[in-house]
C-alpha cells in the first residue's frame, strides 16, 4: 500500500506491506528497528528523484536480504525529509544491528531499536 500524506508539514511518501499478520508476528519479532538511509540530493521538499529513488531501493533490498526474511519482517518505508526510514520488525535486535552496521559503512546509514511487542507503530497505518 502506498500512502501520499504531510508530516510535520513536509510531503511524504509511505510504502506499507498491508499483508502482515501482526498478531501472529508480533510474539516473534517484538523489536522495531529503524534504518535511516539519507536522501543525497533531496529536492525543495525533502524528495529524492526518481533515480535516487532506484538507488535506495537497491541498497533497502541488499539490507533486507542481510536480515533474512525467517529472522525479521518487513514493515515498509517512509520518504520524506530528506531521508528514507525503512521499518523493519526483527526477533534479536542486537544480532539485526550487527548484521546490519557490517553494510553501514557504505551507505552512511543511523540505525535504532526499540521493543514493539504490540506492533504499535505498523497498526497507526490503515491496515
């Protein structure tokens, strides 16, 4: 599902996979981790262009593809602001940050967790 909505003023753009099962998924994967791919040369409203947009999409891919989809479930993506925030539920959040500081150091990314066992984050969207 993709969502065309305002934060905080700004344009943004919102891909959610609109399939999961939270209540199943939630007991396995109760930790949010939050990666935060920097946009190079955002435009007036905080956009990429359509081929930065390929490139993020490149390295969102290579990052899940680290994280393996037994080990994590893949929420979506927000772009706005200047950046790319892809949302990602994971079962061990410490092993996930590891997998994914290894591919950091190319791409310039900030990664965070936090414990999500009711999946609050995924249900705020209209799923």
């Amino acid at each position: 599902m993709v969502i065309q909505a305002t934060r905080d003023g700004r344009p943004a753009f919102i891909l959610i996979d609109a399939g999961l099962d939270w209540r199943k998924d939630r007991a396995r994967f109760p930790w949010l981790l939050r990666i935060e791919l920097p946009i190079r040369e955002p435009d007036a409203q905080g956009l990429c262009s359509r081929e930065e947009a390929d490139h993020l999409n490149e390295v969102e891919d290579r990052l899940l593809a680290r994280l393996g989809s037994s080990d994590s479930r893949y929420v979506g993506h927000i772009t706005w602001n200047a950046v790319r925030e892809v949302l990602v539920y994971v079962r061990d959040h410490e092993e996930a940050l590891r997998l994914i500081e290894h591919e950091a150091g190319v791409e310039n990314i900030e990664l965070g967790a936090e414990p999500d066992p009711e999946w609050e984050e995924y249900r705020q969207f209209p799923v």
